[in-house]
C-alpha cells in the first residue's frame, strides 16, 4: 500500500465514513473513494464492507489496524523530530524535561527569569519521570534534562550541578537533626524503587537495620510529601520538596546527613547552544537560592 492509501484507510477506520475522512484529508469525497478503490485491488481483498449506508471494516482491515496505528505513531515521532530539529537550527526554542518535585518551583522560577530577559523565545517544559527523560532526550525530544541521580548513558552528558540534601518530614517529634535508626518503620513512606534516592535510602535504611519494604511506596517525592501533610506517616525527601510543598512541618536533616545528586543532561554530540548556557547558569543560581533558605 502507498501512504495516501494507508491515510485513506486509516481516516476511515477513524472517522467511520468515507465522507468524513474526506474531509478530515481535504480532499473531495470522490477522490478518498477512488484511492480507497484502488488499494483494494492491489491488497487482493476488501477493507470495508457497506451495511446500512456505512462502511463495516473487514476481519482483513481490523487485522491491518494496529500495524497501521504503529505507521501513524512512526510519522508523529518523525514529524515531531523534524520541527524539534527546525527550532534547533533557529536557535529560538528550547524544550527542558524535569523531575517532579524541580518542578513545584525551582524551573518555573527559571523559566520566568529567562522569559523576562528573552520574551521572544519559545520554552517548552515537561514534568516526567528519569528514564522518560533519557529516553527522550535520546529521541531529540528534549534539549535538556534536569534529574536526581545518575543517569549516565552512552550518548548522554551528565553535568553536575548540586548536592541537594534529604530531610525528613514528619508531622509528629520534635526539631534537630534525626537518626535513619529513629525512623519507625511502620510510618515510613518509601520511594519507589526505579527512583535514584530510593536506591541511596534502601541501603541507608539496611545499614541502620530499619526494614526497606515500606508499608506505602510512592513514585514522587511530591506524593509523598502530601502523604505527611495528610497526616499518613513519615517520609524522607529531596530538601526542594520540603522546602516549596505547601503546609509541611518544618523538615529536619539526617544524621548523619545524605544527599542526593542534581544533574542536567543533554545529548554528547550536540554542544550546548547559548540558551542552554543561560538556563544552566540561572538554574545555578536558583538553587544557590533555595539552599541558602534551608540553611537560614
């Protein structure tokens, strides 16, 4: 089959008219119904039958279906990496993928910091998971990629940017630093185990002997913040978190203490073009900001 007739047959299979794909093609009623013809005679069967005045798609065609779904999902990735290339080139656009908990409110400072001195620029942000962003920043989704943790790749340049320190955050005990071995365990509100800082915590938490199946476990650090604010345990989480989620007890560090790594990451073979270059260094400077606040 040649494109035009895959798109006929895919409009179709959607829209459930011959009219209506027409015009979702732009093209004459007449014109979709002749394509449609001859993809028939060059399949050797038919791809929809006529009942009631509507077209039935054949056992054949509901075959075809997800192949053809594949097809589409294909086209929108390319088209998707073509435009991403196109703005690339203009030098007028960027697109920032970042963990959750960066952003409640470090990258949305950034972005307004760097819109206020560039208004022209198109900024496109993405609030996901770690490996998602890997993986598109692989695709030529992303430009850049802000995370906690190691990522490191083949094909991928990881810069360190801080050490974002852990602390606790329970709506029950007092103040001042607490010991991982103080933590009950029946309280405890884990991480995930695909998360970075859940990894450092689990082999914490079994050097303290403190179990590492939590009774509750959360992919987001944010998750697990509103858990404590609800009142449902105790939980350790990225100081950012502690610090911007709303109506948190005031968090208490660890003893002894642990951090976890901020990285931006971008593909190896591109240079980081001057845009990148000014969201790193306002980046910087935000969490110089925020780390300043935790130490007050």
């Amino acid at each position: 089959m040649r494109l035009r007739q895959i798109e006929v047959f895919y409009a179709i299979m959607t829209t459930g008219s011959l009219r209506r794909a027409a015009e979702l093609l732009h093209v004459s009623q007449p014109a979709a119904s002749k394509v449609l013809r001859y993809a028939e005679q060059s399949l050797g069967f038919a791809l929809f039958e006529r009942a009631g005045g509507r077209l039935v798609p054949t056992r054949e065609a509901r075959i075809m279906l997800p192949h053809v779904n594949a097809i589409f999902e294909k086209l929108s990735d390319l088209k998707r990496l073509t435009d991403n290339l196109r703005y690339a080139r203009d030098g007028h656009s960027i697109s920032i993928g970042c963990v959750p908990s960066l952003g409640l409110s470090l990258v949305p400072r950034v972005v307004q910091r760097y819109r206020a001195a560039h208004p022209g620029m198109e900024l496109t942000i993405d609030a996901l998971h770690g490996t998602e962003i890997v993986s598109r920043i692989l695709n030529h989704d992303l430009d850049l990629g802000i995370v906690f943790g190691d990522y490191s790749r083949d094909g991928l340049t990881a810069l360190h940017i801080a050490d974002i320190p852990l602390l606790m955050i329970d709506r029950e005990g007092g103040g001042g630093p607490v010991s991982l071995s103080a933590i009950d365990p029946a309280r405890y509100i884990g991480l995930s185990e695909n998360d970075p800082t859940a990894r450092l915590l689990d082999m914490a938490l079994d050097e303290a002997g403190i179990p590492t199946t939590p009774p509750v476990r959360v992919r987001t650090h944010f998750m697990a913040a509103e858990l404590v604010r609800l009142g449902g345990g105790c939980a350790i989480v990225d100081a950012l978190t502690a610090l911007h989620h709303p109506g948190l007890p005031r968090p208490r560090p660890l003893s002894p203490p642990l951090d976890v790594t901020c990285t931006v990451l971008f593909r190896a073979d591109h240079a980081l073009s001057h845009i990148s270059q000014n969201i790193l260094a306002l980046l910087r400077s935000e969490l110089e900001i925020d780390l300043a606040a935790l130490a007050e």
